[in-house]
C-alpha cells in the first residue's frame, strides 16, 4: 500500500538563518529554532492538519536539532494522526566538515556556485552528488516500508532545503541542471507529491527557479 501523499518539509527559521556567523561557532547539528522558526513551525503544522484532516500519517525526520524542534511544534497538530516517527541520519543536512570562520564558509559556498552545487564536494564535507547518493538509500528503506499492509495515507519528511531538492531529483528522474536550476524552499514550506488515479505520483507545488 503506497501513500496518498508523500509530503516533504524544510525546518522552520534557525539560529544560522538568522546569523549566518553561528555557523562558526555552534556546530550545524546543534543550530536551534529561532522564535520565528517555532512560530513558522506551528503554523505549518495547522496547514498540515488541513490538509490530511483525519488521516495518518508516518514521520521521518533529520536528526538536527532545528529539524526535531519543527516536528515538535507540528506535532502540536498533528499528533493525533501520526502512528510512528522516525528518525533517520540520511535525511541530514549537507555535511560541511567542521567549525570554520564565516569568511572561509562565504569562499567555500562561491566556489560551490562557481563549479557546481551538484558535483563540489565541500573541504572534509559532502557534494551534493554524495547527499543524492544517501538519500537514494533512503527511499529503498521508505519503499520497503510501503510494502506494509497498514502503511498510513501519508509520509511526511521533515528535512533540509537542499536534501528536499535532492528527494525530488531522486524521486523524479531529474537532471543535474534541473536540479540546479531550482531554488530552496523557504523555510516551513512543504510541497506535496501526490498519488494519481494512474498510480503515478505527480509533485503539487513546485519550488522557484533560479532567475
């Protein structure tokens, strides 16, 4: 039994959103949700709960703190729905390494623009190639899960902007251009890949395009 819909989220604002100068100090797994972020958090939980209503609903989430902290405030939502949760390291941000000073971070995220997004593997970090790689793992442990007899109406994954990006060049047979081409979502947005009467999923929102 597949899902009715399979539904991805970005983690609500943090304290590196808000400062990128944290990214110095605290490391990227510890990062917390801002004020805003709990705030972003709750709301999109509320939309979620519109969304499936009474349905169920399985979690799997990052285990990063900002991204914990988001599902604790949906939850608040949608509680009730949800049979299990889990968490799963391959749903993770990007790997950067380890502590660097901004100015590094700033020069190592241009030079990832300059080459590739995709394929720049980042200084004793990861490429987004390597991210595409565990979250392709990923989805051979979520289709098994399908394979449950009473697998619930809805998967929802709590996770990073860049990893989402890569879910769906993963799910969608994308290119590395189209892949390239599209933006992060904002923080506590979700889109939604949908069941069809064909037994094909079809993705609901799209995300922008660079310009």
């Amino acid at each position: 039994m597949r899902p009715k819909r399979i539904i991805l989220i970005r983690h609500g604002n943090s304290e590196g959103n808000a400062d990128r100068e944290r990214y110095a100090t605290t490391p990227d797994h510890a990062l917390n949700l801002t004020p805003e972020g709990e705030k972003q958090a709750f709301t999109a939980g509320l939309q979620l709960k519109e969304l499936i209503g009474g349905e169920s609903v399985r979690v799997y989430l990052s285990p990063y703190a900002r991204t914990r902290q988001t599902y604790q405030q949906i939850s608040l939502s949608l509680g009730g729905n949800v049979d299990k949760v889990f968490e799963d390291p391959r749903l993770r941000e990007q790997d950067w390494g380890h502590l660097r000073p901004t100015d590094q971070n700033e020069e190592i995220s241009q030079q990832r623009d300059n080459f590739s997004t995709f394929y720049y593997r980042i200084p004793d970090g990861e490429s987004g190639a390597d991210v595409y790689d565990r979250i392709s793992t990923f989805l051979e442990t979520m289709h098994r899960d399908f394979q449950e007899p009473d697998y619930p109406q809805n998967a929802l994954i709590v996770t990073h902007g860049f990893a989402m990006r890569l879910f769906l060049m993963r799910w969608f047979h994308w290119s590395v251009e189209e892949f390239e081409n599209l933006r992060n979502p904002r923080n506590c947005q979700f889109v939604v890949i949908e069941l069809q009467s064909d037994n094909h999923y079809k993705l609901i929102d799209n995300l922008k395009r660079r310009q």
